[in-house]
C-alpha cells in the first residue's frame, strides 16, 4: 500500500469545503409552470425573470425567451452585474420580450455596477418612469416606453 502525502489529503479536503460555483447562465420561459421548482436551465427554465436574478451571481447571463414578463407590483427588476439577454429580435427588428409593469416603488428595471439588458421592449406608467441605470450599465437594441 502507498503512504498518502498530507499535502494532497490537504488538498482534497480543500476542495470538499469550497463552494461549487455552478451554472453561470440561467433561462426564463414565461410558459413554464408558476409557482415551480425550477432549476433555470435550458430543459428546465424559470418562470419569471426576478427568480433568475435571484440565483444569478454577478458575471452571471440570463437567456429570456420571447414573451410578455410582467413585474410584481410590489417590487423591480434589479440587475447587478448581471447580463439580461432577452431572445433574438424579430426581422423587423423589434423586440420578442417584453417586461411590463407599474411599481409603486419606482422604476421597474433598476441596473447597476456593469449589467447590461438587450433586446427588451419595456414599459410602465409609473411616474418614476422604466429603467433606473448606474455605473456602467447599459441597455442594448432596447425599446423603452413610459419612462420619465
């Protein structure tokens, strides 16, 4: 039998502690069922682009696919650092993936830090207007409507 050097046992419990780090790209179907137990992948997406976001870590992509999203009323959509890929734009070059919503607490897509959201149509009617944007956010091929 071969003698185990402390160094690699060291080493193995070093990696047993550690966290896994997991999947970097999340999905979102609004066909999918609500309230589920998604695990956001390809095969298996969230419903709602707010749960997501909330297992997305920063550098993270979330992959929307076409349809209406509507925003809780009680709360926004916060990106931090996190890029929000809505689906490829139809031929006319518009948007397939609409975020909806009338937050009483402000602006339905709040960004910050360096996230980026491309490819949405967005609106509300709140007075606090749409999108909120931070640092280096950017939007990209977005359309934003009711935002003040």
């Amino acid at each position: 039998m071969r003698p185990i050097h402390a160094g690699l046992v060291l080493a193995i419990v070093l990696t047993a502690l550690l966290p896994a780090r997991g999947q970097s790209t999340w999905h979102v179907d609004d066909d999918a069922p609500f309230p589920g137990t998604a695990s956001g992948t390809l095969a298996d997406p969230f419903p709602t682009i707010q749960q997501a976001l909330l297992a997305a870590a920063p550098g993270d992509t979330v992959r929307v696919a076409a349809g209406d999203y509507a925003v809780d009323l009680l709360g926004s959509v916060l990106l931090t650092d996190v890029r929000l890929e809505g689906a490829p734009l139809a031929p006319s070059g518009q948007p397939v993936c609409e975020i909806t919503g009338t937050s009483p607490q402000g602006a339905i897509l709040i960004m910050r830090g360096s996230a980026v959201a491309e490819r949405f149509e967005i609106h509300t009617s709140t007075a606090a207007g749409g999108v909120d944007m931070a640092g280096s956010s950017e939007l990209r091929d977005c359309h934003v409507f009711g935002n003040t």
